[in-house]
C-alpha cells in the first residue's frame, strides 16, 4: 500500500519509446559545445582491465591526475576531480559557501540555471541581470557590492556562457570580489577551462570548475574543481555542507588515502591521465593560444558572412554563438552537413536563439585548419 506520505507523481504524456541502440551510427566530427573530439588513443585507455578503486593502483592514478592538473593550471590550491558533471559543483559550492545570500551574476542560460540551483537549495538569491549576448562588468558587481553592506556569502559568474558565446571577464572581477573579505568568488568555468587561460590564484577565484568533455577533450563524466584555502576553512566553519561534493571531505581523504571518497569512473580517469600528458606538453598558454587562434579565424569568418552575437570584445574563446544574420535555415542546414560532410555543429541555445542563431564549438583538439573544414562545409550547404 502507498504511504499516506507518497507525493503524487506529476502526470505528463509520455512520449518515450525504446529505440535500440545500434552498432552501425556514422561517425561525425563533433564541433557542438561539447562533448568534443576525443583522441584515438585516449579512448584506447579506457580499455584496461578492471582494479578496485580501494588498491595502491587507484592511488597512483588519481594522485598523478591530480598532480598532473594542478600543474597543468598552475594553481597551489587543492583540486578534486569526481565522477560529475560539472553541475555537481553548482550544489556543492552553494552548500559548502553560502548561508543565506548570493548575487548571481546572469547573462544566458546556464548562469540563470546556477541562480535556480540556488533558490532550490533555499538560499535567498539576487541577481546581477544583463541581456543576453552581454557581459558582466566589474563595475556593476561593485557598485552591487559597495551597497550591500557585507550582505552577501557569495558571488557567481559564469567564465564563458556557452548559449549565448560571452567570455565574461572572471579576472576583474575576482579581483573586485577579493577587495570585499566575507564574500567568495564562485566561477563555473565548464565550458572554457583547459582551453582559455586564467592564472587562478592571482585573481582570488574561490571555487572554478570545469567538466573533462569540453575544453579537456576527454570522454564526459568527470568535474575539475579547484577551491582555495579560504573556501576550504569557510566550509568547514560551517554546520552542514554538501555530502558527495564537500571540500573537507574530498581534501581530508585525499590527504589520508590519495583516492577520492566514493568510487569513482575508474576508465575515464585512465583516459585523462592519457590526455592530460598531452596537456601538460603542450602548456596552458599554449593551449589557450591555439584556441584564440580558432576563436580569431572563426570570428573573422562569422563576420564576413553573418554578425557575431556576444558583445563586441567578450567573445568566447571556446565557443562562437554567431547571428544568423543571412536567415538561413538553421536546422536545415547542420542535418545537411551532417548528412553530406560527417560534421556535426549546433543551433541556438533553446527557443529563443535556436534559429537566430548558431554555435560551432573550438575547443579541445580541434585547430584552424580543422575549424575551416567546417566552415566551408556549412558555405556549400548555405550557398554563401
């Protein structure tokens, strides 16, 4: 019998119906905003027999890739990686950090998604809102800031607002948020670490995570989160914080065991060790030269035959969001590419930008060159 308690289920028309999964799907090159190309013999690493995430094995894996990262971005703070999507550090951050206020800063879709996690989780959110294609400026963050009187535990930004192409300037900011001691600086970085260079500890960023199928070019699953001294000693002040993703506990076990606190996607971890000797020999300015080297010649074309949509100066370097200034058919258009050149890019971000605009995403092992295949693929199909 049903419990007196048992809320009932909302009642939506299901459409869903199984659709067996195949061995036969052509294989695209993926230049969406992620997940993105993966090399060959990363995927391979994932192949290896199976160990126990408790065995020295599993302590040799995870302290290297830890290691490895930190030294990849150059930062001194204590960094996890979970089995996540980098959403899991929108909760965490939210629950390890603020008592009652936040001030999200928002300008595109998943910036407002971090604002709803947080009025989910009961805390009493103001937002620092722009219209969407526009970047948050430091000084707007001050002045909120200057005003509040200490009011609030943390503030938000979102490094590289993917639906909309904005790359928001985290640097100033961090040090805007750095001048004002009882406030943390929170960045989801996502969609843009790993391809778009920031030096973490100079700018004060409490808390910036990222997720491995972007600009890592790993296989999706894991979440990067880099949290300085002070966010640790915050949480650990206070009475309750996130169980999975809690900074005590995640550097506390990691100090005891070098493992992480529960088990982990043991394969995918064998493939960002894999990749992230890559990364290391190519650097992070290195990296993030390539990707403003894509980001330049995308942009460049983008403005000879359409408009860039982000705010002139705040273009993202992973992710071009570009106007469909001609009125192309949009969704026509990526199925041909798809159909005729195996390559797959993105429209725009939900209903309000999916045919005014579309996304090509530059980031992880594309280059140039790569980039200007599709580039004339979509002029062939469009007839630009």
């Amino acid at each position: 019998m049903p419990s007196r308690y048992t809320v009932a289920r909302t009642q939506v028309a299901s459409v869903t119906e199984k659709r067996e999964y195949r061995d036969d799907y052509p294989e695209k090159t993926l230049y969406i905003p992620g997940p993105t190309e993966v090399r060959e013999d990363v995927i391979e690493a994932m192949c290896q027999p199976m160990f126990g995430h408790r065995m020295d094995r599993m302590t040799d894996l995870y302290t290297t890739i830890v290691e490895d990262t930190k030294e990849f971005l150059g930062t001194d703070n204590d960094l996890m990686i979970l089995t996540a999507s980098g959403t899991e550090f929108w909760e965490a951050s939210t629950l390890n950090l603020v008592d009652e206020n936040i001030l999200c800063t928002t300008c595109g879709s998943f910036s407002e998604r971090h604002a709803n996690v947080a009025e989910r989780l009961g805390k009493n959110v103001d937002r620092l809102e722009y219209e969407w294609g526009k970047a948050v400026k430091p000084e707007d963050v001050r002045e909120v800031l200057d005003q509040s009187d200490g009011k609030y535990d943390v503030v938000s930004c979102v490094m590289n607002e993917s639906s909309t192409g904005v790359r928001n300037p985290i640097e100033e900011i961090g040090d805007v948020v750095a001048e004002y001691p009882d406030t943390y600086f929170v960045v989801d970085a996502v969609s843009a670490l790993g391809g778009d260079y920031v030096d973490i500890d100079a700018h004060d960023i409490d808390v910036i995570f990222a997720s491995t199928q972007k600009a890592f070019a790993m296989p999706p699953g894991l979440a990067v989160c880099v949290v300085s001294d002070d966010a640790y000693d915050r949480e650990v002040s206070k009475d309750s914080a996130s169980w999975y993703g809690g900074f005590q506990r995640a550097f506390d076990y990691y100090d005891r065991k070098g493992q992480t606190h529960s088990t982990p996607a043991i394969p995918i971890m064998l493939a960002y060790r894999k990749q992230m000797k890559y990364m290391l020999d190519e650097g992070h300015e290195g990296r993030s030269k390539r990707h403003e080297e894509m980001a330049e010649y995308t942009r460049d074309w983008a403005n000879e035959h359409f408009a860039m949509f982000p705010e002139e100066g705040y273009e993202s370097q992973t992710v071009a969001c570009i106007e469909n200034t001609q009125r192309i058919d949009v969704a026509a258009t990526i199925e041909q590419v798809s159909e005729e050149y195996d390559m797959a890019f993105s429209n725009g971000y939900g209903s309000t930008l999916g045919e005014e605009t579309f996304r090509i995403g530059h980031m992880g092992e594309h280059d140039v060159e790569s980039i200007e295949a599709l580039t004339d693929a979509i002029e062939d199909v469009a007839g630009l």
